[in-house]
C-alpha cells in the first residue's frame, strides 16, 4: 500500500462522496494528461437556495486524488455556490496540511472539476432563464441592465471595477465574457455618440 501522511490516508481509505449525486444539475469534469487521471464531479443544486445539497465523485486516478476529492465533497456540501466557486486549491491543500510536491496538481483537478460543474450549471440556467431581463451572472443573480448601469453610473472600463462594484463576475466567472461584451457595447456606443457629436459641430 502506498505511503501516504495519515490524513490524506484516512480520506484514501474511507472516501467519503463516491458515486453519482441524485438528480444531479451540475456535472464536470477534468483530467490530467500528466498521469492519466480523470475526476468526475457531480452536484445536486438547489436553485432557490443557490446552494449545493449533494456532491459526489468518481475518479480513475491515485490515492491523494481520491482523498483531495473525498475532502473536497465534503467540504462542499451546504455551500453557497458563489462561495464554492471562489473556493481555491487551498481548501484542501491546507486541509491535508502536508501535501507531496509532486501530488500538487491533485487538488488542482478537484478545483478545475468543480469549476466545470458550476459552469455547466450557471450556462444552463442562463438558457432557462424567462426574466424581462438578461440574467448575466447567475453566481450572484444580477442582470444585463444593473451591469449597464453601474459602467454608465461610475465610468467602468474593466471587468474588476464591474464585480467590486455589484458583485457580477465575483464567482466562477462564466459570465466574464458576457461582461466583457457589455462593456465594448457601451464604450462603443459612447464612442460613436462623441464622434456624431464632433461631425454635427463641424
Ligand atoms: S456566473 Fe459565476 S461569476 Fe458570474
């Protein structure tokens, strides 16, 4: 059996969350073309609550990935999705506290796997979605018109300067090119109206 520091073992010999989550609405995935792995994510959301209620895995991959897996699920659970979307490899990386170097990329693929199964998610809630209103960040529900008129209200010209000031962005970050798109519409828009205004003067 291989060597590992005890609790990365305990997780490896008692994995908590394999399988599939019942009725599952979120589903990644993510390989490494390193060592061959693969991890399956699977999460049950609960959409009124924006919360994950279920997450479970399944993986062809080493004993550290299937523990940083184990511990990822559960930490997982209950959480806000806009907070799992932020989570870092740190979650579990310092859970494990002293981590091989050369298994590093381990919790890297949970990451990469969970960011997969979020955006699988919010890109189908976009599609779903019957508002009068664009709904551009389903992390943090906020629509196309408040994100028009917090970068007309305060002049923003980044994608940053957007999420500081109403949050959209802020999570998984599927939404990043939407925002990006809203932002050369306007600042064209504004272009163009500047230029119509110095040809009628001239
Ligand atoms: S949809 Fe996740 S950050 Fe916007």
């Amino acid at each position: 059996m291989p060597y590992y520091p005890d609790r990365i073992n305990e997780h490896f010999l008692n994995p908590r969350n394999v399988g599939e989550a019942r009725e599952a609405n979120a589903v990644g995935q993510a390989g490494s073309l390193t060592c061959g792995a693969i991890l399956r994510l699977s999460l049950k959301i609960d959409a009124r609550q924006q919360r994950i209620t279920e997450a479970k895995f399944k993986t062809v991959g080493c004993g550290v990935l299937i523990a940083s897996a184990s511990v990822l699920t559960e930490t997982i659970q209950e959480m806000a999705i806009s907070r799992a979307a932020t989570l870092g490899e740190s979650a579990i990386t310092d859970w494990f506290e002293d981590l091989p170097p050369d298994k590093k990329h381990c919790p890297a693929l949970c990451r990469e796997a969970l960011l997969a199964a979020l955006m699988n998610y919010h890109n189908a809630k976009r599609e779903e979605w019957a508002g009068d209103e664009a709904l551009i960040c389903t992390c943090f529900c906020v629509s196309e018109k408040t994100i028009e008129q917090v970068i007309e209200a305060r002049s923003l010209h980044t994608i940053e300067q957007v999420t500081r000031a109403c949050h959209a962005g802020g999570g998984c970050q599927s939404c990043h090119p939407l925002i990006m798109d809203i932002l050369d519409d306007y600042w064209r828009t504004v272009e163009a109206q500047s230029m119509h205004l110095e040809t009628g003067k001239s």
